[in-house]
C-alpha cells in the first residue's frame, strides 16, 4: 500500500501528460492506454498522474473499442492517510497490444 506514484511511473506520465494533451475523453482515454501498454495502472494513479476525472469510465470506454483489460482490487492510502479500495487495470497482451 503506498500513497505515491512510483518514481518510474511519474516520468512516464510526465511523458504521455505532454504527448496527449487536453481534457477531451479521447485525449483521457489515449493517456490511459499509452501507460496501460507500459504497466498497471490503478484508479488513483490514472487520475493524479494522467489527469483523468474518472478513470473506470474511460476504462469502459477502452473497452469497448475492443481492449482486454482486466480489473485488479487492491488498497491505495492517499495523501491524507485514508485507504481506499481501488480497481487496478491490466492490458491483456493481444491484437491491441500493440
């Protein structure tokens, strides 16, 4: 349980907050899958690290352009020490893998 993102995830998104720009959901969506092809990624990194407002809706969305993600439970502490449960998605290594 850890109420930081990881050192290696922040210079990802620090990369991909610059390559996909604005708060459009395709924008939102095209944040999640360039660091869904690079590692899990939970609820509570994907909206403090990719500014995503809601990250189970973009998610959805993901999916049903036709991505395999898969959703992991576990428990992130936030800054002011509360632990939350939240979902962790997976990419499925396949066609859209890529």
């Amino acid at each position: 349980m850890d109420k930081k993102i990881p050192p290696h995830k922040e210079a990802a998104f620090e990369e991909i907050n610059q390559k996909f720009t604005g708060n459009h959901s395709k924008q939102q969506c095209a944040r999640m899958l360039q660091a869904l092809r690079l590692f899990k990624l939970n609820t509570f990194e994907a909206s403090r690290g990719l500014n995503v407002y809601h990250p189970p809706a973009r998610i959805l969305q993901l999916r049903q352009q036709g991505y395999a993600i898969d959703t992991i439970w576990e428990t992130v502490e936030a800054e002011n020490g509360v632990k939350h449960r939240v979902g962790c998605y997976v990419l499925r290594p396949g066609k859209n893998h890529e």
